[in-house]
C-alpha cells in the first residue's frame, strides 16, 4: 500500500509539474515575439554594430525590458550592463553584455545560462543591416522565456535553479562578448550546469532537403552530456514535436557551426550546451534580414521548445552529468 501510494503521489507530482510548464510555455505568444522583433530590427537601433549608438539603443532597450517585468539585474553589473571594452576595426569601444536572473527557489547556487547575442552588422555605406533572424529572433525568444518565468515566479512557481539571461556583445566581432564573460563570470562557472544558446531561430533553411517546416537544428547537446541530449529529446517529445535535426552536429559537418556562435565560448569551459539554429537563408548578413520574414508560428514553436527544456533543467532534481 505504502509502495502505491508513493507511485500514485510520484505520478501525481509529475503531472502538477508538466502541467505548469505547458501553463507557462503558453505565455509565448507569437503575437508577442512580433510586436518586440518589429521595435527589435527597426532602423532606430541602426543595425546594432558593437559599440555603436545602435547598438547601445539596443542594450537600453533590453534593460528596459527586464525592469518592466520585475527581472532582477544580475550581481556584479552596472544595472544589467556587464561593461567592457573590445576591439572592432582596430579600435577599441566600449560596449556590454545585458544580464538578468531570476533567483533560484531551492538551489539558487546552481545556473542555467541562457544566451543570444544582442548585436549585428550595423551599417554598411548607408545602408542598414536590421539582423531580425540574426539575432533578434534569438533575442526576443529570451526576453518572452524570461517573462514566461517570471510570471510563474510570481505566482509561486518560480525555477528550483537560478536562471541567467545572457545578452551577449561582440558575436559579430569574433565571440568577443561570451568571451568576456566566460573569462569575467557574474556567476560561478563550476556551478553553471548548462547554456542554451538561441542564435537565429525565425526562418527556414531553403537547402534543407527535408520539407517539413516543423524542424529546428539542435548542435552540441551530447558534446560533453549524453543526459543533457536525452532531455532536450523527452521535452522536445512531451511539448513540441518539431523534427531535432541534428546535420550541423556532424564534427565533420564542413560549416562548423558548432564553433561559430557563444555557447562555443561555455563549451570551452566544459559546460554544457545545446545551439539552437535555424540554418543559414539567402538573407543570411545582408540588409534583406528583415522583419517581415520571419515565420512568427514558427518562432514560437521553438521559443517553447527551449522554455520547455529550460524549465526541466531549472526543476529536475538533479544536475545534469558531464560525459565520464
């Protein structure tokens, strides 16, 4: 009796859990993520370039985000600006990564990072490059997880582990802001047990040979943990049901995107990490990546995979394993 009233509350505990990540996950509204990636890739932020005026429109823009919704500023920032200096073209700028957390309830020592990088190309002989895919698609993902979290916080769900909003500087100039941070931690590397990095997650690979739209490339999550793998499957399964296209995971993959975006920089470290990617398009760092491109239902599909995950790896009791 005693063995299947442990199974029953077990099974029960279960559910109340999967229940509230769908709650939440409902809160990611492709409404939402339009209305912030129309003012996100708007010539106002004047392509975002990395130590431009832009691109600090941009950092304001996302500070503003988290203090309207009560998101705490990361320890050791200036306000949410995690300040440096990093050289674009020869010279040095000054520019900042943009970092938020909401605490953990139960174990607030132990860290998901999650990441997109904030700038872009800027300006090129007049010409604006907005970067909607690349990456405010990755940057308005984490700003509506962000809420999504902090909604179920206030409402006594909040995560067991503590979650990072990392908005990272410098991609475009060569990784140089998760750079900076992986070298210059807010947080304890040793206690950071995974980075989910979202860089260019709004479009369709026009190559993919595949037809169904339903896919996202997932690059890195058996690198250092097979558990890590397996629970971006389950959650992907339980939730989402996109085709995990792992072609880029390949280490003989001639794109080599697993080095080519921040979580690189955490994989380094040995923590870690799982690189959400849509592929490569035709608007792919040119001034066309506009916002009118982006598949919005599609966005937000993807956007609730990685809350999805997010959440699991925020409330699961235990950390995930490093391969031995």
């Amino acid at each position: 009796m005693k063995q299947l009233l442990g199974l029953s509350l077990f099974f029960f505990l279960s559910c109340a859990a999967q229940d509230q990540s769908l709650q939440y996950a409902k809160e990611i509204h492709q409404d939402d993520l339009k209305s912030l990636l129309y003012v996100y890739a708007s010539d106002y932020f004047e392509g975002r370039r990395t130590g431009t005026i832009g691109q600090r429109r941009a950092t304001d823009f996302l500070r503003h985000f988290y203090q309207s919704h009560q998101i705490e500023a990361a320890k050791g920032t200036d306000d949410y600006f995690q300040n440096m200096e990093l050289p674009v073209d020869g010279i040095k700028v000054k520019t900042q990564n943009v970092v938020a957390i909401i605490p953990g309830e139960q174990l607030p020592n132990e860290y998901i990072v999650l990441s997109s990088h904030l700038d872009h190309l800027g300006m090129k002989n007049g010409v604006i490059f907005n970067g909607a895919d690349d990456d405010g698609s990755g940057t308005v993902a984490l700003l509506e997880i962000a809420a999504a979290f902090q909604k179920a916080k206030k409402e006594g769900n909040g995560p067991k582990r503590s979650i990072i909003f990392l908005h990272v500087t410098g991609e475009e100039e060569n990784l140089l802001g998760s750079k900076y941070y992986t070298n210059n931690p807010l947080y304890p590397l040793a206690q950071t047990i995974a980075n989910l990095n979202v860089d260019m997650i709004g479009r369709i690979d026009p190559k993919r040979n595949n037809p169904n739209p339903n896919y996202i490339y997932l690059i890195g999550a058996d690198r250092l943990s097979q558990e890590l793998h397996d629970l971006s499957e389950l959650m992907n399964t339980k939730y989402s049901q996109l085709e995990l296209d792992y072609t880029f995971n390949d280490e003989n993959d001639p794109n080599n995107f697993y080095t080519r975006s921040d979580h690189y920089n955490f994989a380094k470290k040995n923590i870690p990490i799982i690189f959400y990617f849509n592929g490569t398009h035709e608007d792919y760092h040119r001034a066309s990546d506009t916002p009118e491109k982006i598949n919005y239902e599609l966005l937000q599909k993807r956007t609730q995979l990685i809350f999805h995950t997010a959440w699991e790896l925020a409330n699961r009791k235990n950390r995930i394993q490093l391969k031995q």
